[in-house]
C-alpha cells in the first residue's frame, strides 16, 4: 500500500472534563475523498482540530497526524502555519462566525494567497468568486459578510480555502446553509476540482446523501471512537454496526393525516414586498397559514425565505398587509406591537448563535416572558419540562450544551410566550440526522398537543416534503408554485420546482 497523503494514528483528545477522541485513524490518499459522518458530539471536528493544531490549550492531544513525511502533532507553530492555508485547507460549518465582519469579502479571500507568496492576490479573489458562483461574482468582492446570505457566505469560505490550490481540503458541513440546487453546484465544482487537479477531501458531514454521493470511503464516529469504516457504496449497503444502521435508516417523521384545512387563519399576508439596497427581496406574496398546520417555504439561497419570514413577524421593514390571529398588524407600533407579538415567535437557524452565552439557559427561557411582564414564577420549568429537558439543566450556561440541546432551548424559549405561530427558520440544518429528527418529533408532538401552526422556512426539500402539509416555493422572492406538499413534491408543475426536487436526490 502506498503512503498516505494523510495518515491520522490512533489520536485521542482529553480535556479536564474528559475525553473527546479515543483512538482514531484514518488515512487520506492524494486525490481521495473521504467522508466523516456521525452525530454531534461524536468527535467528527474534533479529530480534524486536533490533527491540524487548532484546538485551544486546554486539550491535550496525543497519538499521531503526519501530512505527507511532516508529523503535525507537537510541531512548531511556523511549520503548522507554513501547511495550514496553503496545502491544507479547512472550510468552517458557519461562515458568519469564521468571517471577519470587518473585512471585505475580496480581502478575506486575497489574505491566505498573499501569505503564502502568492501574486495578483486580488485578481485571484475576484476569478475566485466567479468560480464558486455567487451572484455577482467579482463585483461583490467589496461585500461585507453581513451583506451576503448564508449561502453566499459559505461559498466565500470555500473560495478561500481553494485560494492556495491545496493538496488536501477538510470539508466541515460545508454546504449546511445552502439549498439543495447550490449544494449540488458547490460540491459538483469541487469533485471536479479534486479529480483535475488531485485535490484530496475529507468531508464532515451529518448528510448521509452527501457522503454516499462524493466519497469513495467513509468512516463512521460515535462518542469520539471510529465504529465503522469501508467503501462508502458497501457501507451503506450493509452496514456491520447498528449505529451506522441507525443513522442510514433516519427519517424526519411525516406530518400527521387529516389536519384541518378549514383552521381558522392565524399567520397571512397580502402583497407582501421588501426591497433594500435598491433590490426586490420579496415581491407581492399572498399567504396564509391555517391553525394546526405546516407551511414550508422552499427555494434557492437568496430566493427570499428568511426574508419573507422575518417581514411575517414584523421583523424586518415591509409593505403590504400582514394579519396575526385574523388582526393586521402591519401598521401596530410601541406596546401594542409587543401585545400581540405573543402570537407569533421564531426560532432561528444557527443553535449556537441563537443563546446569548452571558445568560443561563432559565434567563434566556423566559426572556420573551420578562420583556412581555408576564413572567410567573416556575414559568422556565415548564418550559424546558414541554420540550424533554431536565429543569435542572437551567442553571447552566449554553456553552455547556450540545447543538441539540440549545435547539431545544430555543423551542422552549419560543412556547414559554405560549404562541400560535412558530417560524423555524432552517431550524435543523446544523445537526445531525439523528438529532434532526428528535427535534422534529418535539415539534410534531408539541403541535399536536397545542394546535401551533410552524412556518417552516428550509433548503431541505426531503423535510419539507416529509414535515409539511402545505408548501410554497419561492424563486427571487415571487412564489412561482403553491399546494398541498404531498401533491406539489409528487407532481411539480413548474420547471424551477422540478429541478429543485431532482436537485435534491429524494427518492422515493
């Protein structure tokens, strides 16, 4: 057998906690992909931190990683700085964390090219933005982050990390923000930048469909040790190990049979319209969602999903009529907003981004209660009693949580005002299958228990299509088709809806 491009040995990971990483191996050859899949908190990152010399001092790292002849672990930081960025290269699960808000994207993507020596780092930038897609392409090179989608801003990380041309690019959920279509085109772009160019990957990953799709092999984690591992196509053929069963065979629960579809109305809008910076976010949507029910919004990046939902809740500036409970509320201001904001809540994408990490998870609970004055003693218990979390788990601090656990608390802090309506915007594209599906089923039971209607705004057509009763789907902020889920992801009648379904792999 040929020496690896990259050989991890038997790595474990310890903190004064306890231990992260037991014994992994793997091996990477050049021009090899490879997947890493498991569930939160089974070690996926942590192994790939560690064997990059990117966890904080406070782990203590043993057993060996070697990129080519270099052994990386215990080497001196220039050596790790002359390989990190240049021929190793590390793509982040949420760009808005891992970008410098401060600094224009060209810049961003220009830095690891001029470290390293390279020329014509701006040209380089700017081609780059053209190559990963984003809308645009070298004219937003002057973009702040904030002034790009998620999706536009993952695609920047991974202009950067193909900045250098490396020989091996660490993947972690790199396309988590993205809808499927723009998934596909970023993953297609970069199997065929590894296959012209010998690029290698290791893709990180929760979506069992990317792994199955881009890798040759994979290896399966659970709680920090390596259970499973093979060719991809034999592994998820037949798998040896329950777990890596178990994982294949998750599935986002179906939304119930026989909801009411004559509920009365409890979240509409007529015309509908946002524009900022000269541009048409949302264009003249009519909708509504009936007590009881799921309304998913589906579409592209940047096609106006979160958009749409934020102007639904009066968080963001728009035109048009919006009517919460049958009552407009389009033009209501100062206590009266806040009166009847106790019927609709939100919960948002990024689990880790959502909790403010100064408050204990009883504070953030019961905030929209405190800043209603409608706080009552033993109202955060209840809370986190109704989404499955022990109330002793209020004392702590959301760092101390996993992302399915913060998700819950999020949920918890949304039912604690004892809404209507729930927006879940993207409300479990970080996690896990498994984990995504214990939310899922928190939020079928809780719906069930309290007739919530959820407005359901995702990229993930397998979940809109399993979780939904009703779906829209958007293209540049119009709704270009609307109907029953079943019936709209069984017989799509516009092409753009078709090409997302084909885009995203359902099957059956």
């Amino acid at each position: 057998m040929s020496e690896p491009l990259f050989a991890i040995d038997d790595l474990s990971v310890e903190y004064a906690a306890g231990t992260a990483v037991v014994g992994v191996s793997l091996r990477v050859d050049a021009g090899e992909a490879v997947a890493v899949v498991g569930e939160s908190g089974s070690g996926k990152s942590q192994t790939l931190l560690a064997a990059l010399g990117l966890l904080d001092a406070g782990a203590r790292v043993m057993g060996s990683a070697r990129f080519g002849d270099q052994q990386l672990i215990g080497a001196p930081r220039a050596t790790l700085d002359r390989l990190r960025g240049d021929r190793i290269t590390f793509v982040f699960q949420e760009p808005m964390t891992a970008l410098d808000p401060l600094v224009r994207v060209g810049a961003q993507i220009a830095a690891p090219i001029s470290a390293h020596g390279g020329a014509a780092a701006k040209a380089r930038a700017r081609a780059l933005l053209e190559e990963v897609g984003i809308a645009g392409g070298a004219g937003r090179a002057g973009a702040y982050p904030h002034q790009l989608s998620g999706g536009e801003r993952q695609r920047v990380m991974i202009a950067m990390a193909l900045a250098n041309r490396p020989d091996l690019l660490i993947a972690d959920e790199p396309t988590t923000a993205l809808d499927a279509t723009v998934q596909k085109r970023i993953l297609d772009a970069l199997e065929e930048r590894r296959r012209a160019l010998g690029l290698a990957m290791i893709l990180v990953t929760h979506d069992l469909r990317l792994a199955r799709r881009y890798a040759a092999r994979v290896y399966v984690m659970r709680a920090g040790r390596v259970v499973e591992e093979g060719a991809t196509a034999a592994v998820f053929a037949a798998p040896r190990e329950a777990y890596t069963r178990g994982l294949i065979e998750a599935a986002p629960p179906r939304a119930a049979a026989g909801r009411d579809e004559q509920a009365p109305e409890v979240l509409a809008c007529d015309d509908l319209r946002v524009s900022y910076e000269r541009k048409s976010a949302v264009q003249g949507v009519s909708m509504a969602l009936r007590r009881g029910r799921t309304l998913a919004v589906v579409g592209e990046s940047g096609s106006g999903k979160s958009t749409l939902a934020r102007a639904l809740l009066r968080l963001q500036p728009a035109q048009g009529d919006i009517r919460w409970l049958g009552r407009s509320v389009s033009r209501l201001e100062g206590a009266a907003l806040r009166e009847a904001r106790r019927a609709v809540q939100i919960v948002f994408q990024d689990p880790f981004a959502a909790l403010s990490p100064r408050f204990s998870i009883d504070d953030i609970v019961v905030e929209g209660l405190r800043a209603q004055g409608r706080l009552s003693a033993g109202a955060a218990r209840r809370a986190l009693e109704a989404v499955g979390l022990d109330p002793a788990f209020g004392a702590r601090e959301p760092d101390a949580s996993s992302g399915g656990q913060r998700q819950r608390v999020a949920i918890a802090r949304a039912l604690a005002v004892e809404p209507a309506v729930i927006a879940l915007d993207e409300p479990t594209s970080s996690l896990d299958r498994a984990v995504q599906r214990d939310i899922l089923e928190l939020l079928a039971r809780l719906q069930a228990e309290r007739g919530l209607a959820y407005l359901f705004i995702t990229h993930d057509l397998g979940l809109a299509r399993a979780f939904a009763d009703d779906v829209i789907v958007l293209k540049e902020g119009r709704v270009v088709e609307r109907g029953a889920a079943a019936e709209v992801f069984a017989r799509p009648a516009e092409v753009y809806t078709r090409e997302l379904i084909e885009a995203a792999d359902l099957g059956p």
